[in-house]
C-alpha cells in the first residue's frame, strides 16, 4: 500500500493527475488511508464544483481516514477546500453544508442552529473558522504573503497570478502532500476561487 501511495505522489508531482488518481484509488482499495484521502484531494483539484461531494463522503465521514492523516491536516487541508467548494456550489447557503464541518468550527454566540437565525449561526461559525498554517517552502510563504497582501489592498486577480508563478517554488516530501492545498490567499469563508488548483 505505501508503495501504491508513493507512486500516486510521485505520479501527482510530475502533474500526471488522471494517472495518479487511479494509483490513489487502487491503494484506496487496498485500505489505504493515506489513498483515500489523496484521491479526493487531488480530485478536487480538478473538478472544485464536486470537491465538497468527495471531501465529505471520502474523507470528512471517513474515521480510518482521519486517523490516517491526523486531525491537523483535516483541519488545514480539507475543512477549507470543503467549505470554499461547498460555498461555490449554487451559491449554497451555509445552513446547507456547514454543519458537515461543525466539530472543525467554533461556536461563535451567533445566532441558533435551530429556527430562524440558523443560516446567520452557520454562516458566523464558517467565517469564524482560521485553518492551522501547515509549513511551505520559503520562496512560495514569501509569495503567499504577498498574495495575501495583494488581497488585503483589493487585488485578487494579482494575488491569483503572483501564487501561479510561485508554484514552481513548491515541493513537499510529507507523504500526505500533493499540492500546496491550504495556501488560498483568501479565507475559506470567501467564495468564487478563480479555478480548482487554487484552494
């Protein structure tokens, strides 16, 4: 199985995505962890407006995942892809999906989950929700600042264009990274990415 595992990121690194999702699926099968949580993840990569689908089913209300790739990269990693594709879907409510993440997300005194005000109480706990920062190389967390400065002074577009030219800066050598999933320079909350592969 580990060796399944590591042929699919290796296979993913190369950018050979198609190729990779079926070597993640057989390791999957196989009762890989680590296999049924990059499947998924790579796969969101390629089709965002399905991801909170496969994030959900796959990996959120999967136990033998979680524990596979710890609660950390659960929280850094897929409660933010979750969200942002959830929230693209349809311009879905939060009331609508949120509550998939509830145990990722603090209560915030907003609202109630029940009656009236529950789309207000969903939607504060989403906004509310800060994913841990996972480490990054040094030239692409230079970038990633800068995107999000880029952000914060109204340039989303830029910051889009300043993260796609760092990606060549990227690597990893943890056995549960393919891509640099949690380095959105907007917060998970905010909705309408320019395109999956930038979650």
């Amino acid at each position: 199985m580990d060796e399944l595992v590591a042929e699919g990121r290796a296979l993913a690194l190369r950018g050979e995505a198609d190729a990779a999702l079926v070597v993640f699926g057989r390791a999957a099968d196989k009762g890989a962890g680590t296999g049924r949580y990059l499947r998924p993840i790579l796969d969101a990569f390629l089709n965002l407006g399905t991801a909170h689908f496969t994030l959900g089913s796959d990996v959120l209300c999967n136990a033998h995942v979680v524990a596979a790739v710890g609660q950390e990269r659960i929280r850094a990693e897929v409660v933010p892809l979750y969200l942002r594709a959830a929230g693209d879907a349809s311009n879905a409510r939060p009331d609508q999906y949120a509550w998939k993440v509830a145990d990722y997300l603090s209560e915030t005194g907003v609202g109630s989950p029940e009656g009236p005000d529950r789309e207000e109480y969903w939607r504060a706990r989403r906004e509310a929700f800060v994913p841990p920062v996972l480490p990054q190389p040094p030239a692409f967390q230079q970038a990633l600042d800068r995107a999000r400065e880029l952000v914060a002074v109204g340039d989303p577009e830029g910051a889009w264009g300043t993260l796609r030219q760092a990606l060549t800066c990227w690597y990893s050598d943890h056995p549960h990274s393919i891509a640099p999933v949690n380095s959105s320079p907007t917060p998970p909350s905010a909705t309408s990415s320019p395109r999956a592969g930038h979650a």
